[in-house]
C-alpha cells in the first residue's frame, strides 16, 4: 500500500470532541493569574484550538482570555480598540467561529505595556514577542479576503493563503501617538471592566502632547481606570498617570482591591502624601508591595505612618456616621536591592507598643533574578517585577523570598 494511498485515508481517525476540550483545559496555568506573552506556546497552541469547531473555540477563546490578554504595543492596542467598535456595530450571528475578540465578558486577568518612547539604551526585552507571532493560522477566507472574526488574509510567497490577526503588528520605536493610544487604553477597560479581577500595566507616559491634548489623554485613561469596580488585584510598574491623577481616587474607584503592588514610592520624597490613606481607605485592602523604592527605608517609621491614616479614616467615617470596615491585618512588602533591604533598630521598642499583636505585618523582598530571565542581557528590577506579575508570583512569599523585616542588619558571614 502506498504512502498517502486510499488505504491509509480509510486509516485515519479524529479525537473525540470530549478529548479535545480536555485537552485544551490541561493548557489552563496552574495559578489564576498567569498572563501569557503572544509567543507563548500555549497561547499558540490556543488560537489554532480554536479553528476545530464552535464547542473547541469556545472553550480555547475563554482560556485565551483569561491568560492571553498581553497588550504591549501601542499599534496593538489602537487596532483592538478599533475592532471592538466595528464588532458592536455588526450585527450577531450563529454561522461560524464565534470571533476572538466579539465576547470579552471573560477577560480576567490584562497586561497593558504602552507608550513604548525611544531609548537608544534599552534593548528590547524580547524582541521576537514584539514582532506578534499570530500568523500562521489558515481559515477558509470569503471572497474579499476577510473573515468573520477580524481576521484579514494575504498570499506568501508560495501562494498559499496566509492569515493574520487584527492584533499582529511589527513595532517600530517610534515616539508614541499618546492620545489614540490612551483613547484605546479606555475603550479596552470599559470593554473587560465587569470581568476583571487582576491588572498589570506599564504606561510610562510622559505627556509631549500640548497641554490641552495632554489633559484629554489623563481623561480618556482615567475614564478607563475608574471603570473597574471589580477589580481585586493591580501591578503598577512604571506608571505616568500615577501619583496625582489615579492615586487619589483608589478608595472611590477599586472598592474590591484586595493587593496592590506600587512601584519605585519613595518614602522621602513623599513622606506625608496620599497613599497611606488610600490604602487605608480601600475596605478590603490585606496587602501591598512597593518595589525599586532607591532609598534606605531604616528611618521611616512606617507603622506610624499606616496606624495613623486608618485611624484617620476611621474617625471621618464616625463623624459622617458611616461604618468603617477593613481588614484587622495589614501586610507590606518593600523590595528592593539588597543595598537598600532596611532595618527598623530605630522602632523596635515604640512598635511593640503601638502594634504588640503585629497587625501589621512588614516583609522584605529582593529584586532577585528567577530562572526565566537568565537569558537576558542586564535584567533590570522592573523586568524582575514584570516576571513576577505575569507568572502570578507576586504574592506568593516562596517565590519572592519573602522573610520579616528586621531589627537588625543581617550579617554577613566572611568566606576564609
């Protein structure tokens, strides 16, 4: 019988629909909020799932939502935000693969990475995921060349039909177009707001628009921002609409925020500022981490700091007559390089009076290098932060080395 020949046709059998779904559920990371880079063989394996059938693309798209919702292009980021409102405007039908982006009801966990300004010094981080990799995907076109699900068509060189995702871009670093970026910023977060739990981004902006264009960029993600009144968990990790545009509304925006991890706050700088009391203020707020601080927190006495504000809040809300609820236990992460790991000699007999069931727990963590970034030329504090973000680390007191802040520097014991 020959290779290829009738017999070998008759020879072939298709998994059972209930294998595939299982298949495709073993795909779904251990930890709920792992975000997956485009690259990523799992979101792959993913998107070509999906082309099986209506029941496999269900479940592969529910999955790639949950885990593959990585938006680190500002180009990436203006293209989506155009599809969704070309999908609102068609109308709904059963024929075909229900689209990857028509249904965001279950989006869960989102990476934002945008305003990518020049840096002639930085090397990208890793530049094949840049360059999306959502282009081998092969689907029956219509006759114009486009598909129900956003996708547009070309020809390779072979002639065979090639398709390519409305979210597959090559990057360019190019100064950003902050305002159509930061309008996209907003339509995607109203888009998921009822569904997400779990936020990480990095939006370094630094406003080279006129003031009047600059002003309406901060309003178009501030509207994105305070639509999110489910949201449990948030990464910030370089951040231009930070301090004095969204931290002043945490407590009025994120009423659900249970952990928030801030970066590079520094205590001397802002030594009386905001956070403390909107930390405070946020009902279910049990834990924060403040990474790449750059300064010697020794003599910031922050459970003073943290004890006052909740005590402040306590008393306004008693004034106004409203109940004031909040977690009994506080826990804070400072992580830094070990050159800046404090010690609190200064408070250990004031805290033990004014904290002596240890309400508020104070843990150290180095911005030290896992595994996944060994291959990485100079990995910096924000990649280790973003490795432990995306991997759903950020938590998790093993992983990060998490140990009590102490009283005393730790010694160093001298090789002989």
């Amino acid at each position: 019988m020959e290779p290829g020949g009738a017999g070998c046709q008759k020879m072939k059998t298709l998994l059972p629909k209930e294998i595939i779904l299982m298949i495709v559920e073993s795909l779904r990371p251990s930890r709920r909020n792992v975000i997956l880079y485009p690259s990523d063989p799992i979101t792959k394996t993913l998107l070509s799932a999906r082309l099986v059938c209506k029941a496999i693309n269900s479940a592969a798209v529910g999955l790639f939502h949950q885990h593959c919702m990585c938006i680190n292009s500002d180009i990436k980021a203006m293209e989506l935000a155009e599809y969704i409102k070309r999908d609102k405007q068609q109308t709904k039908t059963t024929v075909g693969l229900e689209s990857l982006f028509s249904n965001l009801s279950s989006v869960s966990n989102l990476y934002l990475n945008l305003f990518h300004y020049r840096d002639p010094g930085r090397a990208c981080k890793d530049e094949h995921d840049q360059n999306i990799l959502f282009r081998d995907l092969r689907e029956p076109d219509s006759d114009d060349g486009t598909r129900s699900d956003g996708y547009v068509s070309d020809n390779d060189a072979n002639g065979s039909s090639r398709v390519t995702t409305i979210i597959s871009c090559d990057i360019v670093r190019i100064e950003p177009n902050e305002l159509p970026t930061a309008c996209a910023i907003k339509d995607k977060l109203l888009t998921v707001a009822p569904s997400l739990r779990y936020l990480v981004y990095e939006l370094p902006f630094q406003a080279t628009l006129p003031l009047e264009d600059a002003e309406e960029a901060f309003r178009a993600v501030w509207t994105g921002f305070k639509a999110l009144p489910n949201l449990e968990e948030v990464c910030i990790i370089q951040d231009g609409f930070q301090h004095d545009h969204l931290g002043r509304a945490w407590h009025a925006c994120w009423p659900r925020l249970r952990r928030i991890s801030i970066w590079a706050y520094n205590c001397q700088q802002h030594p009386g500022d905001y956070i403390w009391g909107m930390m405070a203020r946020l009902p279910f707020l049990e834990m924060a981490s403040f990474t790449n601080m750059g300064v010697d927190w020794s003599y910031f006495d922050i459970k003073r700091r943290w004890f006052d504000a909740v005590a402040s809040v306590k008393s306004r809300r008693e004034r106004l007559s409203k109940p004031f609820v909040r977690p009994q236990k506080f826990t804070l992460v400072l992580a830094d390089d070990l050159e800046f790991q404090p010690q609190f000699e200064k408070f250990r007999e004031s805290w033990s009076t004014l904290d002596p069931d240890e309400d508020m727990q104070l843990l150290l963590a180095e911005t030290k290098i896992s595994e996944r970034l060994r291959g990485l030329e100079n990995p910096t504090a924000k990649d280790c932060l973003t490795d432990w973000a995306l991997n759903g680390l950020l938590w998790d007191p093993e992983a990060r080395g998490m140990r009590p802040a102490p009283f005393e520097k730790p010694t160093t014991t001298q090789e002989v």
